[in-house]
C-alpha cells in the first residue's frame, strides 16, 4: 500500500461512493464514522501501527468519532449522505482495501455497528471526547485478526 497518508475526509468520499442510497444501503454520518473506525483499526493491526488516514478519533458518546468528518456531514442529522459527484482519487490499492472493509461492515446498520464498538476495549478504555491511541486501536484489532 502507499505510503501517501490520507485524510479521513478522503476515506469517507470513498465510502459514500461505495454506498447506494437509492436502493437503501446508504450511509448516515454515524454508521460513517464507525466504518473509519474499522479502517484505521484493522490497518493499524495489519501495518505494524502505520496508520490508513491522519486524524485522530475520539471516544464520543455514541462511540468512535473522527471530529472533522463528524463536522463535515452534521447537516444530515440521521439521513443518509449522498454520494460524492465527483470520482475518489484514491489509489485502486487504497479504495480495495476500503471496499473490503464496506464489504465486511457496510451490511450492519448504523445502530449495529454503535453497539458494537460499545463492547469494544479501545472505545470502552477512553474517556469520552479523548482520542482512542492508535496503540490501543493497534493492540485491539490484532487480537481480531488472530481470531480469523
């Protein structure tokens, strides 16, 4: 992969390309921000710790949360965010690696997917508006690619 670092920003329009809200599998911002989530963990573990995008991710309330991106799309509230016009300029390495996590995440619902970062030890171990360290991000997702 790359050693380009995105932003999250860019990993999001990526995502919403990916997405078909016309026919109900769309995104709105949190099932978003839980699928950066799960990108950023599961190439943390996979990368010895090199991180997929630069921004940091809080513990919010409702779970893992990248504060931009969050700001990026709040006028949605619970809506679905439309799809990007424009074509991603990720790499095809990049955007395969963000399909597959679509392709393992993007099935569950928003609230699912809450819930599941809520059982979760990064989300759990953080105080709420902290980051989530990319160590404990790191340290967690390995323990999830053992299970496989």
């Amino acid at each position: 992969m790359e050693k380009t670092i995105l932003t999250a920003s860019e990993v999001s329009k990526a995502f919403l390309l990916f997405s078909q809200p016309e026919i109900g599998d769309g995104i709105t911002n949190l099932k978003l921000q839980k699928l950066l989530y799960y990108t950023q963990g599961f190439y943390l573990a996979l990368n010895d710790g090199k991180p997929f995008f630069s921004d940091s991710i809080l513990a919010w309330e409702h779970g893992p949360v990248v504060g931009e991106v969050y700001s990026q799309y709040k006028t949605y509230g619970s809506q679905l965010i439309d799809r990007p016009e424009e074509k991603s300029k990720l790499s095809n390495d990049q955007l395969d690696y963000i399909k597959r996590i679509w392709n393992i995440f993007g099935q569950f619902s928003a609230w699912k997917l809450r819930d599941m970062t809520h059982q979760e030890s990064p989300w759990i171990d953080t105080k709420q508006s902290k980051e989530i360290t990319h160590k404990k991000m790191t340290d967690f997702f390995i323990t999830k690619l053992e299970n496989k």
